[in-house]
C-alpha cells in the first residue's frame, strides 16, 4: 500500500467521515458528491438515511455493564475527518473502567469490499484521538441480515482508513473529478444517472481509437 503517513489538519480542512465511504466504494463518486455538490437519493441511500435518523432518535440509555450513547459528533485532527457514529458502546471492565466499542449501523449485507470497515475504523480513530483512549474492537450492524459483524482494528485496517483518508483529502482538495469506469457497483450507485459511465466510457473509447487511427496515418 501507498504511503499513508498522518498528517496534521487544522479544523477547517476537515472533511466528513462518509467521504471515505464514498472514496473506497468508487473515487468519482465520492468527488461527484463533493466536489460538484451531486446528490440523489435512490431507494438504498433513503433506506439507509431513515435507519440512521431512526437510530439517532433513540436517545442513550444503560443496560448493565454496558452505557449506549447515539449520534455521537467525531472529528481527528490526525485525519482530517468530522462526523457522527450512530452508536457508541461503553463496556465495563472488570477493573471499573469503560471501553468504548463503536457499532455502525448499515442497511444492507456486508459488502465485498472494505469501504464499511475503513468507514467503523476511521470512527474509532476519531474516538481515540477525542478521548485518549485505544480501541481495539467495534461491529457492523446490517439491516438486511439482523446481524452485528464484529471488526478487529487490526494494523492492516488502521493503515487502510490513514491511505483512503489521504487520498480523499487529495481529491477533494485537487477539485478534479476522475473519469468513470463502469463496474458492478455502478448498478447501485444513485448517482448513476449523473455520471453516465457507460456513455462516457464508450465515448472516450471511440476518441481513442480516432486518435490511434490518424496517428497511424
Ligand atoms: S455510476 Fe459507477 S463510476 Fe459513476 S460514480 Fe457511481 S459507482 Fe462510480
């Protein structure tokens, strides 16, 4: 993996932790919502949102060992990153101590890509650095399956999260929104109608192989 050193940002050039979500599932994606301020919900985005404003209202609570805040505000300075968990668990320890233990809440089924680890991870990172503390655990909670997924925050994951942070960072900051390349993805993406990957990808083809041809000749 490409470096991935931490740099220190100052609070104005902080960007939301989603933008990492949005960077590991698809770069130009993440620079259409960004960059050109592009948004349009699609039955997935709404489904998600209403489960995300469905879990924030529950407000926190105790139950035993364990103390439950909702619609937690992060933000690291390491990784330039500001945004909100949907939950925040705090075990107790047999010393009396609390271990918090972020869970994120997802409308679906785990993905086969890492963009919903790099998204829980960078939530923990923020919380370690807001409260001192080390994290080494949180889980994935998926709508679909009723299942939590537990999410070790393992080395390889931390320096994930640090390289996709910074390579958002760069893309937003550099204002260029790459070309599309159409993929599986592309089929539930909501901004496939704005992106026109199929049209663009044909088009740029076509282009090429004009200029193969005169260069040719
Ligand atoms: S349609 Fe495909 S290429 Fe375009 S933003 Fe969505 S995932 Fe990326």
């Amino acid at each position: 993996m490409a470096d991935a050193r931490i740099i220190h940002h100052d609070s104005d050039e902080l960007i939301p932790i989603s933008a990492l979500t949005q960077y590991a599932y698809c770069p130009r994606r993440c620079a259409l919502i960004h960059i050109e301020q592009i948004w349009e919900e699609n039955r997935f985005t709404a489904e998600g949102r209403i489960m995300h404003e469905h879990v924030h209202e529950e407000g926190d609570e105790s139950r035993g060992d364990v103390r439950i805040e909702r619609g937690v505000a992060l933000r690291s300075l390491k990784l330039g990153l500001t945004g909100k968990a949907d939950v925040v668990e705090y075990h107790r320890q047999p010393d009396g101590s609390w271990q918090a233990f972020p869970v994120e809440y997802k409308r679906g089924k785990p993905k086969p890509d890492d963009s919903d680890k790099v998204q829980l991870c960078a939530q923990a990172m923020c919380l370690e650095e807001m409260l001192n503390v080390s994290i080494p655990a949180g889980a994935l909670f998926y709508g679909k399956t009723r299942r939590r997924l537990d999410v070790d925050f393992d080395e390889t994951l931390r320096q994930e999260t640090q390289y996709v942070a910074k390579k958002a960072h760069e893309l937003i900051e550099s204002g260029q929104t790459p070309k599309p390349v159409y993929a599986k993805r592309c089929e539930s993406c909501s901004l496939v109608a704005e992106c026109m990957p199929r049209t663009i990808q044909k088009k740029r083809s076509v282009e090429s192989y004009l200029k193969r041809m005169l260069d040719e000749t």
